[in-house]
C-alpha cells in the first residue's frame, strides 16, 4: 500500500505530461516537414532555372503545359458550377410543378364550395333562425355554415401562401438562368482560352519535334532531364533521413506483388528497354485516357509536386523505409507536398505534359534512389 501511495504521484505526473509530450511531438513533426517542403521548394526553382538556362525549349515547353493545366482546371471549375445550377434549376422546376398542382387542388375545392354556398342562398342561415320548429337542428346547422365559412377562410389563405412561394420560386428561377447564362459565357471563354494554351504547346512541340531530329541534341535533352531527376531524388534522399516516416499501416517491402496497378490501359514502355542510345527506362509507360484517375499504389506521404523536365507534372511518394513512388506525365495533380495519401486514393489526373503526344503515365519505383523494375510489385502482370 506504502509503495502505491508512492507511485500515485509519478503515475499521475506522467499521464498528465503525455498529452503535453504527444504536442511537442506533432509541432516538431510539422517543422520537420515544413522543413523538408522548402527544401523542395528550393530545388524545384533550381531545377527550373537550370533547364531554363540550358534549353528555352523545356523553359517554353513548361510554360504552355501548366498553363493549359490551369486553364482546363478553370474550365473543369466553371463545369462543376454549371451542373449544380443546372440540377438546382431542375430541382426548382419539380418544385414549382407541385406547387402548381396543390394550388389546382386547392382552387378546385374553393370553387366546388363556392357553388354550394351560392346554390344554398345567403339568406337560408336567416330562415333556418326564424324557423324556432327544431331548435336543435337550426343549431346544427348553424354550426356547420360556421365551419363551411372557416374552412373557405383557410383555403383562401392557403391559396395566397402558395401563390407567395410560386412567385418565390419563379424569381430564384430566373435567378438561377441568369447564372446559368453567365456561367456559360464563362464556358466559352474558358474554352477559348484552353484551346490558344493547347495552340502554344502544339508550337512548342513542334519546335521539339524539329530538333529530335538531331539525334545528338535529342540524347543530349533526354541526359540532362534525367540528370535533374537524379538530383532530385538524391535531394529528397537527404531530406528525408530527418522527416517522421509516413503514415502506413504495412511496410512497403511487403507489399511486393500485392500492388493495383496506378491506372488502368497498357503498357506501352518496360523497365530496362531502351529510349535512346545510353538512356533506358528507368520506369514503366501506361498509354491511358486524359483525365484518367491516377491511384496511389500504397499508403504514403506526398514529397514532392510540380513540373520537371522530361516528367510534366510529377507526383512523387514516400512509402517509408527508403521506398519512393513515381507519377509522371500527369494533367493535373490533386494533392500537395506534406499531405498523406492511402492506397488506392486518387492523387492525379493523367495526362500528356512533359512533351508527350498522347495521354500516358509514367510509374516508377525507387529503393534507396535507385530505380528497380516495378512489375513483380502487382498483383496482375499488365494493367488492363
């Protein structure tokens, strides 16, 4: 009992310092990875300027495929606007329909009334009063013609309400089609925005095309984009070896033939073959449809997000113990650096920036920055 009395102090100072060490904790986590975000930060305006100085092509090239990125994301905006109006507007439409119909309803009643009272004579409630022969039927009677009266009262009121909300309705109608027109004002200027963007990067990949046709020039550009994503995953390596390990619930090397492909199409480019003289795939190529759901293979932490060379828009994973996920050539990236992401979660929309001529994805897995084969990792042999 003695020893219990002596650890009730230490107990409760340690429960009560949890709660504050457990704050500590997630602060330092959350510099840690504010940390490691401008670290990329960094590296990424430098990974910029240096293709920018080395070739004006990527420099044009990067330019035009974030901006048709943003303006599809603008048009993609003005869309989702556009169906909720849109079901906004039928959801009124049925609304006033109902209403229309129980105001029908509820003149037809008043009328039917109307005929009766008439039909009866406004001087009957006199006579019936005068008759003294059933004193018990005239108050009957008289009861009814007083609830008849009441009851005309009510549908009157009830006839006025509903007009009052038809007019409601018609005025948020009307409100609705005005926005709607305007919303396809905005459409259209959207449209014509995205299409002088695509009119850009067409020239720019033409001017591309142009100079492939120098082989020494295109191997030149395929070494030095891959040069910028070793030094980048070299960079990211450095970083982190000091960050918290992301949230998963299984160990990445686990997972080893276990994995859903990130997209679904085929596979257009293996692990080993070769693109050039001296540069093979570092990676696998999946030929998809624009705007295709790019998944998240396994639970990760999102290191990095934004343009580079050779790669468009890239996403790129941390799995834990060493072990990155690559996600390139993308239309559209839906999440940032320091977010954590699950298996299966959508975390882009595939696309055709980095140069390509269709739509495609780029995948790649990488252990300890080294690039290894990603097949034996999925469940299926080929995405389908």
């Amino acid at each position: 009992m003695n020893l219990l009395r002596c650890c009730l102090p230490c107990i409760a100072a340690l429960l009560t310092a949890m709660p504050l060490a457990a704050a500590t904790s997630a602060r330092q986590t959350e510099q840690q990875l504010q940390t490691i975000r401008e670290r990329i930060e960094k590296l990424t305006g430098e990974l910029g300027r240096d293709a920018a100085q080395r070739d004006r092509v990527t420099r044009n090239l990067r330019e035009a495929e974030l901006s048709v990125g943003e303006a599809r994301q603008q048009l993609q905006s003005v869309q989702e606007q556009q169906s909720e109006s849109s079901a906004q507007r039928a959801r009124l439409t049925e609304e006033r329909q109902k209403e229309q119909q129980l105001l029908d309803g509820e003149r037809t009643a008043l009328a039917s009334q109307l005929r009766v009272a008439y039909a009866i004579g406004q001087t009957e409630p006199l006579k019936l009063l005068l008759n003294q022969r059933e004193p018990a039927r005239v108050g009957r009677m008289l009861g009814y013609y007083s609830y008849f009266g009441r009851a005309r009262a009510g549908q009157i009121a009830t006839i006025q309400q509903r007009l009052v909300r038809l007019d409601a309705i018609d005025a948020e109608l009307s409100s609705t089609e005005e926005r709607l027109s305007e919303l396809q004002r905005q459409r259209q200027t959207r449209l014509e925005q995205l299409q002088g963007r695509r009119n850009e990067r067409q020239k720019v990949l033409a001017t591309l095309q142009r100079e492939a046709q120098s082989r020494t020039q295109a191997l030149t550009r395929l070494r030095a984009q891959q040069a910028d994503l070793e030094k980048l995953l070299r960079e990211l390596e450095r970083s982190l070896r000091t960050a918290p390990p992301p949230d998963t619930n299984t160990a990445f090397s686990k997972l080893r033939g276990r994995l859903e492909w990130p997209v679904s199409g085929r596979l257009v480019a293996r692990y080993g073959e070769q693109r050039a003289s001296g540069v093979r795939w570092d990676g696998v190529v999946i030929a998809t449809e624009r705007a295709a759901a790019v998944r998240a293979v396994s639970a990760g932490r999102v290191v990095y997000a934004d343009w580079l060379p050779g790669l468009g828009l890239l996403t790129i994973l941390d799995h834990g113990d060493g072990y990155l996920s690559l996600y390139g050539y993308n239309d559209q990236l839906h999440k940032a650096v320091g977010e954590n992401v699950s298996a299966g979660e959508v975390i882009a929309s595939a696309g055709d920036t980095g140069g390509r001529t269709r739509p495609e994805l780029y995948f790649e897995i990488r252990r300890a920055s080294k690039p290894i084969d990603p097949r034996p990792w999925f469940r299926r042999a080929g995405p389908g």
